[in-house]
C-alpha cells in the first residue's frame, strides 16, 4: 500500500509531510488553516490547488443546501432538548441558518471551494454569524451522517416532484385511450401485423407500465425515507441524543438502524436509480413506436410541429426530435444506474471518500426524469393527431383477423391445430390472389373447411374481431373504456 502511495510521510509522529512527489505546477494553497474547515490542526500544510479541486463537491453538491439547513436546524433543537446545547447557543443557530437560507435564496451566498463540500460552506459561514454557536453545531454528528441524511432528504422532495409528472403523463394518457377507445389499428408482434386491436388498449399497455413506475417510486421512497443521523462517523456518539425527535421533525418514517450501514449505505440511491432507468426504458420503448407511426411509412400520427424540428438541408423534412431524444436519453439514466452500482460494489465498511460520486449521477438521473416526464406529458395531452384511417387500413392488411377465422371454425367444432391449418392454407390462397380473407366468398373459404357457414365474414370484420375480445385486459372497445375509468380512479388526487 505504502509503495503506491504518491505522498511520502516523513518525521516521526508530527504528522509532517513532505511535498507530493508527484509533479503539480500549482502553487500549494495560501489559506492558512489547511484550505478546509474542519481538520487544519491535525496538518503542517495545505493541500495543493490541484487537491482541492479534485476533492471538492461544493460546485454540485450545493442543491442540497435547504436539505442541509433543515437537517442542521432538526440536529441543534435536538441538541438542545436533550440538554447539550445551551437554548441560546440553538437560537444562535436558528438565527444564522435563517441568515445564510435566506443569503442562498438570493443568491448572495458567497461559495468557496476551499471549503471543499456544502456543509463545510454553510457550517463556516454561520460560525462567522454567530460565532462559537456556530462551532457547537457539529456536535454528535459527522459529515458522514450528515451526508446521507442530506441526500436522503433531497431525493425524496425529489421523488415526490418525479410522481406529480408521472401523474400528469399517465392522465393525458388515459384520456388518449378514451378518446380512442373505438380506434383499430393494427397490433403487432415481430413488427408484422398480427391481430386487430384497438389505439385506446395500445396506449393503456404503457399506462400499465407506468403505473408499476409509480408503485416502485412510492415503494423505493419508504427505505430512502429512513433518518441516518445519530450515526455521527461511524460508530454512533456518546453524546445523549434522541434521534427519534430528529426523524419525527424531518418527516422521517423510520431510524437508519446500524450505524456502519447507515453511513455508507447507498441502496436508496440505486433502487431510486434502478426505478428510474426502467422508466426511462418504458418512456424510450413509447417514442420509438411515436417515431416510427410519425414516418410517412407508417403515417398513424402526426407529432405538432412545436415538437418537432427540420433539417438544415432537407427542407421536406420534419424530424420526430422528442421522442427521439427521450429515446436517447434514457441510455444516460441506464449509465447513471450503472455507474452508482460500480460506485458500491467494492466499497469496505464504512463511509469512503468514493461515496462523494453518488451526487452527480443522481442529479442527472433526476433532472433528465422531471423534464422528460414533463416534455411527454405535454406531447401526450396536446402533441399528437392520430390518423384514424391509415391505422384501420393497416389493419386491413396482413390477415390480422386470420386468427378470428381460426376461433370461428373451432366453436363450430375443429379441433384448434386443424382450424390454424385450414387458416393457413386460405391465407396462402387469398395472399396468392392479392385479397384478403374477407374479401374471399363463402364457397371459397368453404373449401378449406367444410364447417365455413354463411356468417363467417361477421367473424372477419375488424370491428367484430376486436368487439369479440370482451374480458378484463382484452381490447374490445367496451373493455378498454372500463380501464380507462378503472386507470383513472387509480390516479393519485391531484
Ligand atoms: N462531501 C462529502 C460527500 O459528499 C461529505 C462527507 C465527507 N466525509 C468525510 N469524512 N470526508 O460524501
């Protein structure tokens, strides 16, 4: 280990270090205290500016500064019930928290990277508000369990943000599918036309995935809701603390219960992660059938043009840019999911440094989630006309109620395989012919089963073949307007 390491400690137990053996052509730090707030005595010099700026977060890990404010104020009222800080030391604190939330609101809040993260910022700031007060703060905590609290807190106002969007795109859905509740399009498997179903059961399969979304947030913000302070580094603290108060104040549903897990625990952060990259996979499976309906291959709907965009030099062209981006970015949500899970798995107990990578990957994760949620809800509910005729022309075409046939000859008595066979054998005759089945006579189809009676082309309209599938989760329009109204019952009140 030692052999590795770039930095030779010299001198007996002084703690003395000689220089970075390491070439750096920055000058070493002037500030006087160790460029940090919280260690400069243990040191005889200051980092070097290369260092700093490697170790700090403060430039990313300041949008957690109102987290950090609260978990602070909940810690020194807690501090103070239990009698281990004096009530003018906590007023002290209110009031300077009061101060610096106020100078951040403004934007006045002067942030330095010499003190490395946010809470060192705002830990240094109110010393120089309110003095020795200021210093007492830390009191039975660490940076550790100040961290994962922090972050907890933050993820989840923003879960509950992320829910509210979700809703938003989930009923602009549900009214999409009641609106095309009657509307055939063709359904497919293998991207080949496969049986009728109707726009309004397509749209409600994403409803479903989304619900499930919805399920896995509500599910995954009750363990990231669990308080991890009273941790302090590692080990707990001597100091007589209630930390049910501090949860209770900071809406905490539970205690983190062993303090070496609580530290470095970052499960909450990659189930938010897993959570959200399958989102993004059911938003991203959603654009690629609205880029491939909006081609004129296809020509089932038509984005509005504020969703889309032209080309440079193709001036016919109208570019589906939305959903292709959605597309696009749920590959950086998978990565973050990724990167958040490397970022644990070789950790040793308990908090380490590398957890400081958690930050930007679940920011992005985030920010990308709230915009794209937002972006499709408005396509949804305002973006895209359907085009009645090309989806039921589609239908049309393909032999998609070749299964209906099928069904048609087993209630009359063929055994299932035959009927599939007899099918087969009519649909290689009408392909061979250029028609489809319904345009093939009844003493045509009759010579591929005898048990073809005069009513077989009920069976073979589009209407009839989805108006059949007349159960819970089938297409048939009735159906689908039930769960539509059942989706719409299921939404979380506005
Ligand atoms: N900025 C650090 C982080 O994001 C805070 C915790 C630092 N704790 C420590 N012992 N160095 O994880």
């Amino acid at each position: 280990m030692q052999a590795s390491c770039p930095v030779t400690i010299v001198g007996k137990r002084s703690g003395r270090r000689k220089k970075n053996v390491m070439s750096d052509t920055s000058p070493p730090s002037a500030s006087a205290d160790g460029a940090t707030g919280g260690w400069s005595g243990r040191f005889s010099e200051p980092v070097t500016e290369r260092v700093k700026r490697f170790t700090a977060s403060v430039a990313f890990d300041r949008r957690l500064a109102d987290a950090d404010i609260a978990g602070s104020l909940a810690h020194a009222r807690m501090l103070a019930a239990a009698g281990i800080l004096s009530a003018q030391d906590a007023s002290d604190i209110e009031r300077g928290l009061a101060t610096i939330s106020a100078e951040i609101a403004a934007g006045s809040f002067e942030w330095s990277v010499d003190l490395e993260d946010v809470h060192l910022n705002i830990e240094r700031r109110l010393t120089a508000l309110v003095g020795d007060a200021g210093k007492r703060l830390h009191t039975g905590r660490s940076r550790n369990d100040q961290v994962a609290t922090d972050l907890r807190l933050w993820l989840r106002g923003a879960i509950d943000a992320i829910a509210t969007h979700l809703t938003a795109l989930r009923r602009a859905l549900i009214d999409l599918a009641e609106r095309h509740a009657d509307t055939v399009m063709p359904g497919f498997t293998h991207l080949q036309v496969a049986q009728p179903v109707t726009l309004g059961h397509h749209l409600l399969a994403y409803e479903a995935m989304f619900a499930r979304d919805a399920e896995r947030l509500a599910d995954c913000r009750r363990r990231v809701n669990r308080l991890p302070l009273g941790s302090a580094a590692l080990a707990g603290t001597s100091f007589p603390i209630d930390r049910a108060r501090v949860a209770s104040e900071l809406g905490f549903e539970a205690l983190c219960g062993n303090s070496l897990d609580a530290v470095s625990d970052r499960d909450f952060a990659i189930e938010f992660a897993a959570a959200a990259a399958l989102l993004m996979v059911h938003q991203s499976r959603f654009c690629e059938e609205l880029v491939l309906w909006s081609s004129p291959r296809f020509g089932f709907v038509e984005l509005a043009d504020r969703f889309c965009t032209g080309s440079s030099i193709m001036p016919q062209k109208k570019n589906p840019d939305v959903p292709e981006l959605v597309r696009g970015k749920s590959g950086r949500v998978i990565g973050h999911l990724m990167a958040l899970l490397v970022l644990m798995k070789a950790q040793p107990l308990a908090y380490n440094k590398d957890n400081q990578e958690d930050k930007e990957p679940l920011f992005d994760t985030v920010d990308t989630l709230v915009d794209t949620l937002a972006i499709m809800a408005d396509l949804v509910a305002t973006g895209i006309g359907v085009n009645v005729q090309r989806m039921r022309a589609a239908a049309s075409e393909g032999f998609a109620t070749a299964t209906d046939l099928a069904d048609y000859l087993v209630r009359r008595g063929a055994p299932f395989r035959d009927a599939h066979e007899a099918v087969a054998r009519a649909v290689r005759h009408a392909e061979a012919h250029g028609v489809d089945l319904a345009q093939l006579p009844v003493v045509e189809l009759r010579q591929f089963s005898p048990l073809v009676g005069d009513d077989v082309h009920q069976m073979l309209t589009l209407e009839g073949s989805v108006a059949s599938r007349d159960h819970p989760g089938g297409t048939a329009p009735a159906q689908v307007r039930a769960a539509a109204a059942e989706a719409r019952r299921a939404l979380p009140a506005a």
